[in-house]
C-alpha cells in the first residue's frame, strides 16, 4: 500500500492507513476552509509523514493561490481549484 511507502516515517509497519487517511481528511478540510475563507485556491504536495503527540500525522505543504495561478515550480502540486476561475479575453485592436 502506499502508505507503507511514505517518506519519513521510520516503523510503517505501525501504520494504519486508516490512521493516515484521516488525518489527510482532517488537514485538507482546514486547509480547504483556510482557502475558501480567504477567497484563494488550494495548492498542497506530500512531504515526510510525521506524528504528532496527538497521534494524528501530518505531512503536506501547502500554498494559497490567486485564483488562475500556477503553484511554484519544483514541487508535484495538486491544485483544487476552488473560486471563480478569471476569464482571459482576447485582446481586439481599436
């Protein structure tokens, strides 16, 4: 499973994916919220999975984005593009 492949945890055999899963579930909902709150789109990519002394993991970066712009380079970003997208209109000469 892919969960017993992710960067930084040091025993994935303790790892439920369950346990992952709802954690990803509970980190994107605030993250979603933070995005829709501030009228911007949502741009996140794994990185090393940690736990936390609560026992939920984290292990995503994320960015909010104006809406219709790209994420930074260098990253494998999943991008939820969550306003009204800007129309791009063509440029007539007078």
């Amino acid at each position: 499973m892919w969960w017993n492949k992710a960067v930084g945890l040091e025993d994935r055999d303790e790892l439920a994916g369950l346990d992952l899963i709802e954690s990803f579930d509970a980190w994107l909902s605030e993250r979603l919220d933070e995005a829709h709150a501030a009228g911007r789109d949502l741009a996140f990519f794994d990185t090393d999975i940690k736990q936390l002394e609560s026992g939920r993991y984290v292990g995503w970066s994320h960015v909010l984005l104006e809406p219709g712009c790209h994420p930074p380079l260098g990253e494998t970003w999943t991008v939820y593009r969550l306003q009204t997208q800007p129309v791009e209109r063509e440029l007539r000469p007078d």
